[in-house]
C-alpha cells in the first residue's frame, strides 16, 4: 500500500530510512486481528489502477459556431432558478429553500428517487479565452460523465425479512453462596467458551453493594462456515456483475453470454426483476454504504448487563443477586436499557427460560426497515451536522417505497371488487394500526412524527423528528415501549457514552492545580504541563496500556469512560480500540489482560494503583486525575526522528520540546490552542455532537500532519493514495494534496512538534488498520487523485493571487457534479467551521468566468438534499450576490433572445418537438 521510497542522492549523510510497508505482519502487533494483508495489498493496488480519467483523453469539444442557438437558450435556461418547464407525465414534490429553484424527487416504477442532474458542462482549460457572455458560451466538455455515475437504489439498514437477529443470546447469571457466580439460562443456545469466566463479568465486584448496576463487555465470535460461505458467494456475485457491466457497456457482449449468465442468476435464486435492478444500479453501493472494517476480523458481540440486588432475608445473605444481559452485534447497545429493566424484573417473579423467550422474541420483532442506509460519506455528514432535518428526504422515500409495497400486496391478497374500496390494511410493524395515504404538509412531504399533522391524519408511517434517530417501538408483554436508534454510528462508538463528561472530569482539577508530568517523548508533547485529555489522547494513539480506575463507583461509570476514552482517540477515524478495550474486568483476569498489547481495560479494585508495571497511564476518575507509569518503557529512537533531525537542524531543536515548560507557550503542536477552544465549547454547553465533531477533526487532522511527515522523511506516504504529484495536473487548480500549511515556517514547526507522537503511532494497530481503510474508501471515493480538503484549505488559510483564486475556484466549479461529489465538498467544508462561506466568496471574484461558474456550482449545492442545508445557512450578503448574478444571466439571455427574434416558449416548443 504504501509506495516505495525513492534513493536518496549520494551526498547526504544519512540514508532515507525505509517506509514501513502495508504488508507488514499485523499478527506481532495484534494477536487477535484476522490475517488480511494480502487482501489488502490487493484492493490498493485496484484502487490505485481505477484512475480517473484526464481531461486530455476527452474529444475535442465543439465550438460555439456549431451550437444552434436554442441549444445556448436551453443550456443557460437549465441553469435558471425560474426556469421550470413542466411536462406530461412527471410527477414531483418540491422542498422549500432559500432561494428560488427547488429540490424535485420522482418516485420510479421501483419506489426509489433521485436528484435529476442538469446538464452542467465547464470549459477545458485549453479553450478559447470568455468573452462578456461567457455564461451563455457552450461549455466544451464535461468534466464527469454522469451517466457513469447511475441512482442508488436507496435500501434499509435492516430490511424485512431479514434473518439476521438484532440480539443474539440472552443470558442470566446468579451469585451463589458456594459456588460464587453461576451461569443460570442461556437462550436460545449456550455460548461457547469459559461459562464461569463469564457468569464473573456479568456480576461485577461489589455489586451486591449497590441495588442496580449496568455493566458492558465484549465477546470475540468467531464468523461460522455458513457465514463465510455466504459472504464468498455474495463477493463473487458482485464481481460478476461488474464484469457483466463492463462488457454490456463496451457493447460485445453475446448470446451465449447472455444465457450463461441468465443461468448464474438462477443459480443465485434472482429473478429477472432482481437482475435488472441488480445491473441497473451502483454494483459499489454495497461497499460505499459500508464502514470499512480494516481488517480486524469478524464483528463483536457487544454485551449490555444489568444486575440487580433483592433484599430478601430468608436466604443466607440477606440478598439475592442476579444478572441479565443482551447480546448483540449492534454498536447501539443502550436502546435495550428499558427492556432489561422490564425483564429483569419480571425474571425475579418467574426465573424460568420462557421469561428469556418472551424478551427474546420482543426484541428481535423489532422493525427497523424504515431506516435508510446511507453510504460512508452520508454518514460524516450527519453526525457533524445539528440540522434534524439532514437527508428527511430519504425517509420519506423510504415510507413511499413501503406504501408502494403494501399496494402492491393489497392488489395480490384481496379481490377485484375490494380494491375498488378505500384501502385500509394491517401494517405488519405498528401492531394493529391501520395504513392509509399518509398526510402531507404544506410543501407535499410526508408528515413529521409528533406533529399535529401527523396525529389527525392517523396515519402509521411518518418521517421521525430527528434524522439523527429512528424511532421504533418494542411490544413487550403488551407494552409498547419507545426505541431511539441511531441512523449514523461513528466507528468505534458503542453504547451511550459522553466525551464532554470525560473532558470535565479530568479538566477540572487541571484546572485549580495543573498536574506536572514527568516527561515522555510520546505523552507530553505540550511539555510536562500537558493538559491530562492530551496525554490520554497521546496515550491511545501511541498503543499504551491504558486502565481507568473507579474505586467505589459503580462498574457502569466506569465502562462508560473505557468507551467514551476509545471514541475520543478514534474521532471516527481511526480502529483498533474497542477490540482490545475491556469495559469492565477484575483482578482475576490480568494475567490474560496483561497478554493483549495497548489494552484499555476498567476496573474498581485499587490494588491495580500500587502495581505501575501493569500499567502505561492510570485514570482516576474519583481524583480526576491521570498518572504516567513510574515503570513505562521510554520512546525509542527511530529512522524517521534521526533523519528529520539530521536534515533539518533549524527545527532539530524543537522535536525535544516535549520537555521544557515552554513547549506550551510556543504550542508547537497546536494542542494548547485546540483544549482551550475544546473547554471553551464544553463550558458553553455546545453539546456532544459538537464535541465529538471537533476531536474528529484534531485526530483528522494528526492522519494528514502524519502523511505529509512520511512524505518528507520517507519519500512517500501510506496515508495517501492518489496521483503523482510530478504529473501535469489536467487543470492548474487541482495540483498538490495534503494538509495546508500558512508558509513553509510553520510547516516544519509543526511537524517538529508531532515527530514523536508521529513515530509512536506509526507501529500501531490502529495505523495499519487506517491504511486498509483508505484503500477500501478511495475504492468508491467518486474524486480519484483530487484532493478537495486540501485546495478548500488553500482556500481558507493562505493569501492567494487572483490568479490561484481563479484556479481553484474553477476547478472546484469543473469537478463537483454528481450526488456523491457534493457530498465529498460538503464533508470539507462542514457547517461547524463556516460552511459554504469560503466557497462563496468566489460569487465576488473579479473574473466574470468565476462568478458564473461558482454561481452555477452554488445553485447545484443547493440542489443537494444536504446541500440546501449548507445553503441555508450562507449569509444574505452571499445570497444576494448570487441573485445578482443570476439576473446578469437571464438579462443577458434575454437580450440574445430578442435580436434573434425568439421567446424562450418558442426554444421550449422546439426543444420538446
């Protein structure tokens, strides 16, 4: 994966150090990762082959003098925020913006919608120079080809159907006198392993001392053969649907090919329906809208356990102590809290299996078919974003295709009498409600959960209030108890944890009496006054043992921290954490924890305080204070720290800031900076999704300052897949890639600062596990070799010419076309750090050109079902600039129009003729 590391000359004085390679054994750094690196190593170098075409390999385009001039009308009127011809047979619903156009969604003969793009063409770079009406001048060729791009089927999360369980196991444990914890049920099959190991984690130390505990651990399973067989089957159907794609597009396809494959689909059970909507649609859906898994194996099973204490005094200790807990392969675990409750309670009354049964039933009748899949870069964008009303469009479909179904099954279930009489059937999930046309609101969309709207028109399906959650109900024993899932998990988040707790909790007592550290090259990277959230940040992303400790606090506060530690360090990024983070464990296990490398483990007992040697880095939560290990291994030299030092002695004395008190002061790493702004936040109450947004980008950020490092000292980079940067660009403004620095000054500053913690986290789990997931995400990135974080970030940080301005702006204007694309530059230019603003800014550039063009890009953001969000929160002064532009274009048309002797009715009778 990463590419080979070029010679130096012969007159430095030291060597490149070699650039560690991808394929480098995982198993001696992670003894319970699964052995990928060979698939990895394959799925890079496909990635790497699957370039996007240059525009010199485009045809030539055709001058003006070969357009007619109703073909200028109709492509400078597509543009049009008022031009909206209307014709037979389309059927559309709009949504209100904040402007003029307006977001239409066709509902297909199979129940999915998509945004209809318009013919955006750019100019090549090599064309004739714009006259004054360059917004009406055919553009010579199109960037993309959107028909290479086809709609996503859009799909659910959990279909109906489905035989996959949301919980797997149900297990209930007790404590007994004599024989300590037992394993009493285990529905509706035993788990396989250590039975007394685990009846221990589910009744935790002291647990008797409190009347209700939670607790959450983790179970390795290993993938079954049927499973396995399953996925092998599912990857060569995929891979020969591509190839089918391939040929069919290249047009050579034959008879006998075509009967060969009508046989491989009946093989696979298709029907000619499924195969058509099989060929038809995205054959990389499936790989966009999942989360890469970087080659750590098969999923956990996340287990949540509540315990509860009965006093009863005619048992021997007063007490009867039992355990329940859920199974499940669903990082949102916490949903199942109220009906643990439910169950546990009614498992003390009658503690017999059919008590598991009935919860076990409950749970897994659960309907979540409502909630749509979105792909990987759907899901940046929501969890960063505040806006409830994020993708509410894909809901709404969602509901369209399920009413579309249920017609569907109405037409086959009843007679032909009977369909001539209002509808009225059973929905399967809402137990009993009855389904009819579902209300609409003012702007045509289907109604909003909890409004009044929704509540008159009793209807039972509704988009949820917050497209950040799905709301779904459990029937448990008649009840109905309310479930909020949520659409968008982040890697590495499991369960209902805070970081803004975790920040408070160790920043407060920084505060009153800063802890002063001993220094290690490795966690002190702001000197020994380094804010103890960075230490602990420091700590993960360097692989350190790291143990939180809660004496006398209950084992579920503590498992909250572990987990909220393990997102923190992760931001949504990285992987490696929760597989080997252990939530809750006692003493009796350290001889295996002790066997796992970077462990993050929580425990109550404070006789792992008085052993250092088992630990890195100690966090107390009852003290809010974190301690380095007296018995800690110190960061050993390595290649890339001598060569960066050796090469560039102006900084050298920067890379040992670590130790001196006035490493905070110059802040050369930016962390001082970045806690101050972090509390800043927490203490004005900006929320945990805030929160979580900005830890994603500082460990975001780390990635890119560490990828530019290894270009520097290695000659290359693992942490990048895309072009070559001695290759021409095929237009100026695409040139370069990479995190943006002001000037060349604070670039070495920086990555002076970060050496260390750079050096630290490349042998990490976590590291290889990020290289094998930029290849799987640059496999469906729609941009190859373009890197639009890095020309936004030209954008905001440094002082440009007119003309670089007017390079990137118009190749951000000549790339960004399709859904998937905008998606990408919505991901870069967050609404938390000013959205579209810098993009805007190009609506008051001093070149016509650009303002067209960044005017035409604006108005398809706005377009975007996310897009419109980030249009809406632009300023009124961009808006206006924006309208002004619009009307210079159609004044400008319509005078063209006149002196030909046309009216746009007349282009709009021809161009439908």
């Amino acid at each position: 994966m990463a590419a080979p590391s070029p010679q130096l000359p012969s007159s430095s004085s030291m060597p490149r150090p070699e650039l560690l390679r991808s394929g480098t054994d995982l198993a001696s750094i992670n003894s319970t990762a699964t052995s990928s690196s060979t698939s990895a190593s394959n799925s890079v170098s496909a990635a790497a082959t699957a370039r996007r075409t240059s525009l010199s390999s485009f045809p030539p385009a055709r001058s003006e003098s070969q357009l007619s001039l109703s073909q200028l009308v109709m492509r400078g009127a597509a543009r049009s925020p008022n031009f909206q011809p209307q014709t037979a047979g389309m059927h559309s619903h709009s949504h209100g913006h904040g402007h003029n156009s307006s977001i239409s969604h066709s509902i297909g003969s199979h129940g999915h919608s998509y945004s209809q793009p318009h013919g955006f063409d750019v100019f090549d770079s090599g064309s004739k120079p714009a006259s004054q009406h360059s917004s009406l001048e055919p553009p010579a060729r199109r960037y993309n080809n959107m028909d290479s791009y086809p709609p996503r089927r859009l799909k659910s999360q959990y279909p109906r159907g489905s035989t996959e369980n949301h919980v797997e196991y149900i297990l209930v444990a007790s404590f007994d006198i004599d024989r300590g914890p037992v394993m009493e049920h285990q529905y509706p099959v035993a788990i396989t392993g250590d039975e007394h190991m685990l009846a221990e984690l589910m009744l935790p130390d002291q647990a008797h001392m409190r009347n209700q505990d939670w607790t959450i651990f983790f179970l390795h399973k290993d993938i079954s053969q049927e499973e396995e067989e399953a996925e092998k089957k599912a990857k060569e159907r995929r891979r020969r649907r591509r190839q089918r794609r391939r040929i069919r597009a290249a047009g050579i396809i034959s008879e006998e090919d075509e009967d060969a494959n009508q046989d491989e689909d009946d093989e696979d059970g298709l029907d000619d329906e499924e195969d058509y909507d099989e060929d038809n649609y995205d054959d990389d859906s499936d790989e966009s809208e999942t989360e890469p898994e970087g080659g750590e194996g098969p999923p956990l099973i996340y287990v949540l356990n509540l315990v509860n204490t009965k006093q009863d005094k005619t048992v021997r200790r007063g007490a009867v102590v039992k355990a329940m807990s859920i199974c499940t392969r669903h990082p949102f675990l916490h949903i199942y809290k109220p009906l643990l409750l439910l169950a546990l309670e009614e498992y003390f009354k009658s503690p017999v299996p059919e008590t598991l049964a009935l919860l076990y039933d409950a749970v897994n009748a659960m309907d979540l078919s409502l909630m749509p899949r979105l792909t990987v870069m759907e899901r940046h964008l929501l969890q960063a974003s505040d806006n409830k009303d994020l993708f509410v469009e894909k809901f709404e479909q969602m509901i369209q295709m399920r009413m579309a179904e249920d017609r569907r099954q109405q037409q086959q279930n009843y007679p032909q009498q009977q369909q001539q009489q209002t509808p009225q059937l059973m929905s399967p999930d809402m137990s009993g409600d009855v389904l009819s046309t579902p209300p609409r609101t003012a702007n045509g969309g289907v109604s909003r959960a909890g409004t009044k709207a929704s509540l008159e028109g009793s209807t039972a399906y509704s988009v949820p209030r917050d497209t950040h959650e799905f709301e779904s109900k459990v029937m448990y024993k008649g009840i109905p108890i309310p479930i909020k899932v949520p659409v968008a998990m982040m890697p590495e988040s499991v369960g209902d944890f805070s970081i803004v707790k975790l920040i408070q909790n160790f920043s407060a007592v920084h505060a009153k009496s800063p802890t002063t550290y001993v220094p290690h090259a490795h966690l002190t990277t702001s000197g020994p006054n380094t804010h103890p959230i960075i230490v602990l940040a420091n700590a993960l992303l360097t692989q350190k043992r790291v143990i939180f400790l809660g004496h006398n606090m209950p084992s579920g506060d503590v498992a909250e921290a572990v987990l909220a530690a393990c997102a923190l360090a992760s931001g949504g990024v990285l992987r490696g954490f929760t597989r080997h983070a252990f939530p809750y464990t006692d003493l009796t296990k350290i001889d295996d924890l002790l066997n796992v490398p970077g462990f993050i483990a929580g425990v109550t007992n404070p006789t792992f305080e008085m052993h250092p040697e088992w630990w890195d880095v100690l966090c107390d939560l009852p003290s809010g204070k974190i301690k380095i290990s007296s018995k800690i291994e110190p960061a050993a030299a390595t290649e890339g720290h001598l060569y960066f030092q050796q090469h560039n002695p102006a900084y050298a004395p920067l890379i040992n800031h670590y130790q001196t008190t006035a490493s905070a002061v110059n802040d050369y790493t930016g962390d001082v900076a970045f806690m101050n702004e972090m509390l800043k936040a927490v203490n004005s109450r900006a929320g945990e999704r805030a929160v979580r947004a900005k830890w994603r980008e500082w460990v975001g950020k780390f990635t890119r300052i560490a990828a530019a490092f290894e270009e520097a000292v290695y000659g290359a980079s693992a942490l990048y897949i895309g072009g070559d940067d001695n290759e021409p660009p095929a237009m100026p403004g695409l040139g370069g890639h990479g995190y943006v620095w002001a000037d060349e000054v604070s670039k070495y500053k920086e990555m002076a600062g970060n050496v260390m913690r750079i050096e630290g986290w490349r042998n990490t789990r976590s590291y290889y596990s990020f290289i094998q997931d930029l290849a799987q995400l640059y496999a469906v990135r729609p941009l190859k070799n373009i890197d639009l974080h890095h020309m936004h970030d030209r954008l905001r940080t440094q002082r440009l010419t007119p003309s670089q301005s007017k390079d990137l702006y118009l190749a951000f204007a000549k790339t960004i076309f399709t859904y998937d694309e905008i998606c990408l530059l919505l991901s870069v230019a967050p609404e938390s750090h000013a959205g579209l603003f810098y993009l805007a800014l190009g609506l008051f550039h001093k070149d016509r050109d650009v303002r067209t063009r960044m005017a035409d890009l604006l108005e398809r953001i706005s377009e975007h079902e996310a897009g419109r969000h980030w249009w809406a929160a632009l300023g009124r002064f961009e808006k206006l600039a924006f309208q002004r532009i619009k009307r210079e274009q159609e004044a400008e048309m319509r005078a063209r129009l006149e002196k030909e002797g046309l009216t746009p009715d007349m282009i709009l009778e021809r161009r439908i003729s």
